[in-house]
C-alpha cells in the first residue's frame, strides 16, 4: 500500500519541484481555440438548450440500444418484441413530454 500511496504522490512532488513558474501577463489570459476573446465571458444561455441537447442525447443512446437488437432479433425470440416495445413506449413518453414542456422549440 505504500508503494502504491508512493508511485502515485512522488510523480505529483516531482513536477511540483521541477516544473518551471514564469507565469506572464500572456500565459495567463484564458485561451479558448485560438480565438481572441470579446466581451463578457459570463453569457447567460437559455435552459432550452440544455434540454434540447438532453433530449438528443436520450434518443442518440435509444439507437445505441436498438442496433444490437435488431442484430440478434432472429435469435431472440417473441420475447423481445415487447421487451423492445416497452423500452421505444418509454422513450414516446419522454419525447412527448418534453415536447409538450417546450424543450424541443429552439428559439
């Protein structure tokens, strides 16, 4: 366990102590790809957004699931008809409620 505490700790130490510090006025500046920042960093975003992109994400893991289903579906069995069925009937639920709350709108 102490070898284990010190492979992890004395990398951590060594950098502290070896690594140069000359921080500058230019180092400092936020960077962000390569584009020179404009006004306030602190923009307020609409939640609309937010949930626009968990409802994408939601539906991206839905055809995740669904390949290697339909993949195997042969050897499935009738059983994985409604097992499926059940799974797409939740995510219609979830897509109708939140297009019902407004999170589909993109204003």
């Amino acid at each position: 366990m102490l070898l284990g505490l010190l492979a992890f700790t004395a990398p951590l130490v060594l950098a502290r102590l070896v690594a140069p510090r000359n921080p500058g006025r230019e180092k400092t500046r936020p960077y962000e790809c390569g584009v020179a920042e404009r006004g306030d960093p602190w923009v307020q975003f609409k939640v609309q957004f937010y949930l626009y992109a968990l409802v994408f994400v939601v539906f991206d893991v839905e055809a995740l699931y669904l390949y290697p289903w339909a993949v195997v579906f042969a050897e499935s069995g009738a059983a994985a008809l409604p097992a499926m069925a059940a799974f797409i009937g939740v995510l219609l639920l979830a897509w109708l409620y939140a297009w019902r709350k407004g999170a589909l709108e993109w204003d």
